[in-house]
C-alpha cells in the first residue's frame, strides 16, 4: 500500500463545491479501496491518501486534473503496512487552530516543513487530536 499527501488552493471555495468534491471522493474512493483525509479550508487544501499504489495513483491523476482547485505539490509519498484512517472513504475536516495559518502557508510554509511535520498533521488529527 502507499500514502501520499498533497497540498493545494480551492478554487472558487464554497459549501456547494466541497459537498460536491466530497461526494466525487467518496463514491471513487469506496470503489477503489482507497481512505483518507480531506483538511479543507477557503486558502487551503490538504489531502491524505492511502490505498493500494495503483489505485492511488491513479485517484492523484484524476485529481491533479481538477479545475476546482490549483497549485498542487505532492508533499509526501511513501509505502505503508497500515491505513490512518481504514474507516473513511474520505474524512473531511476543518483545520484546525493549530494548523499553519493563512499567512503561513502563503509565505511557503508547507514547502518548507518536514515530510516528518506534514504526517504529524494527519497523525494527530487520526488520534483524536
Ligand atoms: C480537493 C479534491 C479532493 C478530491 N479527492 C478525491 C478522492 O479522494 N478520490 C477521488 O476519486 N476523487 C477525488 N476528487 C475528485 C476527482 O478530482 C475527480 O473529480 C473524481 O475522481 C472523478 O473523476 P472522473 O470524473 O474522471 O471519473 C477530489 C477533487 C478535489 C478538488
């Protein structure tokens, strides 16, 4: 199996589009055997993936391609025995206080945290936090 995460920019960001683009994600991703998690914020998107190589690659493909968001940099890609998050077809969540700020993330911060610092988001959130 393989995880990978990736950031990127909502375009036109607003109620109707995410409900939409969490629908798109779940009815693919309970299809293919893919989970995962969705931090989604006006300025920012920041998704987790996980799921056998191909389908995940293929699932980054399709969503690379998305016009309803831009700038996308894969952020961590690496194999892994174990899924953070087996139950979701594709959580969604707010971000969190504790997340990088807008200001932050403008000023390149995601591009310049750790693979380490990148998962830790995702592993925090997956315990509870
Ligand atoms: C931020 C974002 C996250 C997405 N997450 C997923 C996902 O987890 N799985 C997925 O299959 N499609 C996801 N999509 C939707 C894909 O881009 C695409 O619309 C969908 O896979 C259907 O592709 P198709 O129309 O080529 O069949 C996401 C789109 C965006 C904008």
């Amino acid at each position: 199996m393989i995880q990978l995460t990736y950031a990127s920019r909502p375009f036109g960001f607003d109620d109707a589009m995410l409900a939409g683009v969490l629908m798109d994600a779940r009815r693919c991703n309970t299809r293919d055997g893919v989970t995962g998690l969705l931090i989604c914020r006006a300025d920012l998107y920041l998704q987790l993936l996980e799921g056998p190589e191909a389908v995940v690659e293929a699932t980054y493909r399709r969503i690379a391609a998305d016009d309803r968001h831009m700038d996308l940099a894969l952020l961590t890609r690496r194999t892994v025995t174990d899924r953070l998050f087996p139950n979701w077809a594709m959580r969604d969540d707010p971000a969190r206080s504790w997340l990088w700020t807008k200001a932050e993330v403008d000023d390149g911060a995601l591009t310049r945290a750790s693979e380490a610092e990148i998962l830790a988001v995702f592993e925090r959130i997956a315990a509870g936090g």
